[in-house]
C-alpha cells in the first residue's frame, strides 16, 4: 500500500494546506495505476503457466447461502488502497468515488 491511502498521512497533508481534492486526485492515479499493474500481472501470469502465481493475489469466497451460490476466489484489490479485500468492481466503485472532477480527460498513468 501506497502511504497515500494511510489516514495518517492525509491528516499530515491536509494539516500542510494541501486540499481534499488534491489529495484525491493522487490517491486516484495511484489506485487507478495499481489495479491495473494488479490485472495485467494475473494476464501474464497466465499467459506464460505461472498459476500458482495468481493464488497470492486471490482471495477465498464463500457462497454464502447453504443452496444458493457456489465458494470462489476473486482478484484481490484492498491491499492497494489499505483496506479489507475488495474486488473489482468494488474498486471500480472506489475509483469513482474519490475521480477528480476535473479530469475528465483521460488520466496517463506513469509507469
């Protein structure tokens, strides 16, 4: 986890001046970059037999209900913004939550 999602840290910073919405907007790059890195590691785990090396990145299911659903395991994305698993689309959800509004054009990510 980057220390940008740590509270702490955004407390430090917002002490500093710095605003909300900047904040976000780095904490948005960032989460933003990760998923991504998170998911093209899983392809090319895949593309060259490296499965075992898509278990670390997973976390177990269960159903939840003893007739209904079946127990899986789903890509991981918590880790990158410090919290309890989450998965896709939960980040998806996040990313969207904290999207400057004024990005509206299409963010590059530096890698």
């Amino acid at each position: 986890m980057d220390k940008i999602f740590d509270p702490t840290v955004e407390t430090y910073l917002k002490d500093l001046g710095i605003s909300q919405t900047e904040i976000n907007k780095i904490k948005f790059e960032k989460a933003k970059f990760e998923a991504i890195s998170r998911l093209e590691t899983v392809i090319n785990c895949i593309k060259y037999d490296k499965f075992d090396e898509v278990e670390p990145l997973t976390i177990f299911s269960q159903s939840g209900h003893e007739v209904f659903g079946q127990n899986n395991y789903y890509i991981n994305f918590g880790d990158i913004i410090g919290a309890d698993p989450i998965d896709i689309e939960e980040i998806c959800m996040y990313l969207k939550e904290i999207k400057p509004e004024d990005k509206k054009e299409k963010i590059i990510v530096k890698r």
